[in-house]
C-alpha cells in the first residue's frame, strides 16, 4: 500500500509541474507569441541584395531613468567642411557627450579636438546643427535638462552658452526644430516640451489639462530669440515628443508638424510670416512620438510617417482615460500628402495599405532611399516594453524598404542591420563617402550600434546624386527636385529635425536606380532663389548655393 502511495505522489507531483509549465505557456508565452503574430514579427522578411557590415562606435549612453526623462541627443553634423557627416551623441547625466568620425573603417572619438563642453548632472535630450554666422563652422543646439544651449563652434571647439530656459519651468525641452518662419534669412527654432520627471503623474492621460509647453522662439535678428508662442497661435499645454518645419504645400514656407503624446498629429500651416493656423489630418487619439518627412511616390508633395506604441500591448492597457466613444489608434501613421493650399491641404492615412502600420513600440522615423532604387524607404527606431513583468519582448529596430508592389517591407535582419537595444532614432548618413547611406542606430541607456552599406551586392548598377546645400536657414524647406532623363521628378526638402530629438545629415541623397542620365536639378529657396544645374553626372555630389 506504502509504494503505491508514494508512486501516486510522485504521478501527481509530476502532473502538478507538468500542469503548472502548460498554464505558464499559455498565460504567459502565447499572449507574447500572439503579439509577435499582430505585429508581423514571424513574417518573411522582404526580399533585398541590401548589405551593411556593423562598424565599431564607441559610445555607449548611460541614463538615469530615475531622475531623468528617457531620452538623448543626436545629430549627424559636417564639422569640418569635407562634404561628409561626423556624429554628435548627448551624454546622460554626469557623462559627456561624444564626437565621432568614421575613419580607417571604424567611427573614432574626435571629442578632444573639440572640446565639447562638460555638464556635470544634465542630459542632453534632442540637437539640432546649423551654421548661424555663415563662418562655414556649423554650431549645436542642443536642448539639455537644464535648458536650450547653443555650442557655439569656434576655431578652437565649441563654446556653450545658455540661450534660455522653457516658457514654463514644470517643462523640459526634448527636441529642437530648425525653420525660417518669417523668410528673413535668419533661424529660427520650436522646441518640444514635456513635462519633468518628477512631475510625471502618468502616461496614458488624454482628457485632462496636464503636461509640458512647447515655445516658438523667432530670431530677431543677430542671433537673439525671442519667444514668440502665443503671437503665432502656437501655445498650448500637451507633453510633446518631436516637431519638424517643412512646406507641405510647396508655397516656399515652412510649415509646423508635431508628435503629441497622447493625443493627435497637429499640422500648421504658416502664412510666410510666422503665423499659424491649424491643418486638419486623419489622426485620432494616440501616441505619435517620431515624425519623418518624404516624398514616398513622387508625386512632389511631401508625406508624413509617425511612429506609435503599435500593438505591444492590448489596447485596454493604453486607452487611459478616454472614453467608449472616444478612437483610439495605436497603429504607425503614414500621411499622404493629397494636396492643397495652407489650411486647406489634405491628408489620408495609408499606413494599412502600405504595410506600415502594425509594428512594435516606435520612437524616432525616417525617410532614406536606402536600397537607392529611387523610392524613399523608411526606418523606425524600437523600444521594448514588459508584457508581462517577468517577460522582456525586444524589437530589432525596422528597416521597410519600398518594394516593387509599392508597399513596404522589412527588411532590417536580411540586410544584417538589427538593433535589439533600446533605440531612440536611426540617423542616416553617408559617413564614408560612397554615396550609400548608411546608419547609425541611436540608444538610451546602453551601446550605440553603427552600419555601414556595403550597396547592392549582387547590383553594382545602381546610381546616385548627392545634393549638398549651405547649412543656413536659407537651405531649410528648400525644394530639391531631380529630373531624370526618363521623365520622373524625383523631390526631397531639407528638413532638419526627423528622427526624435535627432538631426540627420545634410546631404540629400537621391537614389537614380539604373538610370544615368540626369537632365537637370532645381533648387527653390524660400527667399525666391531658383537655382538649376543642367545634365549633372551622377555619382556625386553637386553642391548648390552660396551664403546668405
């Protein structure tokens, strides 16, 4: 009786754990298999003869997520004038911000050539550069804990200044938008607010007066900004991601779009002299945190791409306080641009049918020709989120390439360019002078992840043309279209500020596919200039405009 009383003990033991590990397969794996299923992560990935070779960076972001606001700085920057980007990586509290140049294969630190100032308990959360004196050094805004700060680049390094503090002190600025609002040849920028760590009462409220302000600052002229928020119909209180000026409409101004968090897309269209008026866009509830800009099917009109929480978690868990009655939308937008005149342009979210839309949590987006074919592709920085606490669920950062069926496909583990860690923004450059772009994956609290393109592997026949412009305001919105020889138009704008509290590289980058033969370049200025450049040779860069 004894032995078959311990053998059912142990029968039952077994089926006990046996039990147990089923139950935690159900509970716990298959909601995360299912989340993997919802946002297309066991899909084939696209078809590309696209490479990248990972190069050494050595930067590595440490973050105070107790004290600070999960964010950092970056920029791809031409410090010295030689046609090709360095990179500018903000530091986390009490940790320096770096410099780096690729070179002899690697990106090397380049910080003590320019003695980057030092802050001692202050993270850097978004930059922006531009040369604001037209002395062919350009300068760092860089929107820190304690403030806006400009670096000023002098022959001997940077010089920090503080240029001022936000409108109002429960806010902290996260990124910094360049633009001319008023067409005077002088920068002017809007900074992204969100309310200080500390004062976070939580992520999912939509209906209630909470948040950090955002602030227009209008250069007055000489460099002096003023704040000019409430004159150009732009103040408000709403904790804001990332903005970016760009000419929706093709009229020679810049326009304002911005990342609301929890909330919705807001457009403004300018009047030329730095007033604003609300545009009408398909978004609804939501979390819009990156903001690209591309012209996506080359029709000359400018789309919008803005990444979201997409379906990491159930819905339920990220409605907060909206109301039954009340859309919510967690899926990334894509806005394309069906035109029209300042307030009256329109817009339709394409996403779905572009396949878009359902990936993992998302923060900064970009528009690139990474494959060079001629259609703009698009990139997404990824964060991870806990579902459930004992479970991490990562996302390799996404690389959507344009396909032939005109949808988007990712392509980011084909082309050997993941990022697992904790991605805040892609930023895109041709740091080797090749004409390919080429990537650098940005990321909090942890090592930042460099791609190099190693082009068409098994195509050597695709063709490019660079377009580099004077980093001025002058340049910002300016219209550069391609005319190929075939009859296509191929367009892209300068606009500084895609990506999230990033600033990509100056050199517009347009991918010819097979085709050689360029019948011209058109550049438009908003201050009227209209600059043309016949039968140009392709595979290289052409340099357009002077100074202002």
């Amino acid at each position: 009786m004894s032995k078959w009383f311990h053998f059912t003990l142990r029968i039952c033991a077994v089926t006990a754990v046996v039990v147990f590990i089923g139950w935690a397969l159900v509970v716990m794996v298959l909601p995360l298999f299912g989340l993997q299923l919802w946002q297309q992560e066991w899909k084939r990935q696209g078809d590309t003869d696209l490479r990248f070779a990972q190069v050494e960076l050595d930067f590595t972001h440490r973050a105070d997520l107790e004290r600070s606001l999960p964010f950092m700085a970056s920029a791809a920057v031409d410090l010295d004038g030689d046609g090709t980007d360095e990179v500018f990586l903000g530091g986390g509290r009490g940790q320096k911000d770096g410099l780096f140049r690729f070179e002899n294969g690697a990106f090397a630190s380049i910080s003590s050539q320019y003695s980057l100032p030092v802050f001692e308990d202050d993270a850097a959360m978004g930059a922006a550069a531009i040369d604001i004196d037209d002395d062919g050094r350009p300068e760092l805004f860089v929107a820190r804990e304690s403030g806006i700060w400009l670096y000023h680049h002098t022959a001997t390094g940077f010089e920090a200044k503080l240029l001022g503090t936000m409108p109002r002190k429960n806010t902290v600025p996260l990124s910094i938008a360049l633009g001319d609002v008023n067409g005077d040849g002088w920068v002017d920028f809007y900074v992204s607010g969100y309310i200080r760590n500390d004062l976070v009462e939580g992520t999912t409220i939509f209906n209630q007066a909470y948040g950090g302000y955002s602030g227009l600052f209008v250069n007055m002229g000489e460099n002096k900004w003023r704040d000019e928020t409430i004159e150009a119909g732009l103040f408000r209180q709403h904790n804001t991601f990332n903005a970016i000026f760009v000419d929706l409409d093709n009229d020679l101004d810049s326009d304002l779009v911005i990342a609301q968090d929890t909330g919705h897309v807001e457009m403004y269209a300018n009047d030329g002299k730095g007033a604003f008026s609300p545009i009408e866009n398909p978004s609804v509830f939501s979390y819009p945190m990156g903001v690209g800009a591309g012209d996506y099917d080359n029709d000359g009109r400018i789309d919008l791409y803005f990444s979201n929480v997409g379906h990491t978690l159930p819905a339920l868990m990220l409605r907060g306080d909206l109301t039954k009655e009340q859309p919510f939308n967690s899926d990334y937008m894509l806005f394309h641009n069906d035109g029209g005149r300042d307030a009256e342009l329109t817009f339709s979210d394409t996403a779905r049918d572009k396949n878009a839309a359902r990936y993992g949590f998302g923060w900064g987006v970009v528009f690139a020709d990474m494959d060079l074919d001629s259609h703009e592709d698009l990139l997404a920085a990824q964060n991870y989120a806990r579902f459930p606490d004992l479970l991490a669920i990562t996302y390799p950062g996404k690389i959507l390439l344009r396909g032939t069926d005109t949808n988007f496909h990712p392509v980011e583990k084909r082309v050997k360019a993941t990022n697992d860690n904790y991605g805040i923004t892609p930023l895109i450059s041709d740091f080797n002078g090749d004409g390919w772009p080429d990537l650098v994956w940005v990321n909090l609290d942890g090592p930042a992840q460099a791609y190099i393109s190693q082009g068409s592997v098994q195509d050597d026949k695709r063709h490019w043309i660079k377009v580099r412009l004077p980093n001025q305001a002058s340049s910002i919105n300016a219209i550069v279209q391609v005319t190929l020889e075939d009859g296509r138009v191929l367009t892209k704008q300068l606009i500084p500020g895609q990506g999230l509290g990033s600033d990509q590289g100056r050199g517009l980058i347009f991918g010819l596919g097979s085709q050689t033969s360029i019948t011209h370049v058109r550049v438009r200025f908003q201050n009227g200039r209209d600059l043309r450049v016949d039968a140009p040779e392709p595979d290289q860069v052409l340099t357009i405009g002077n100074t202002r």
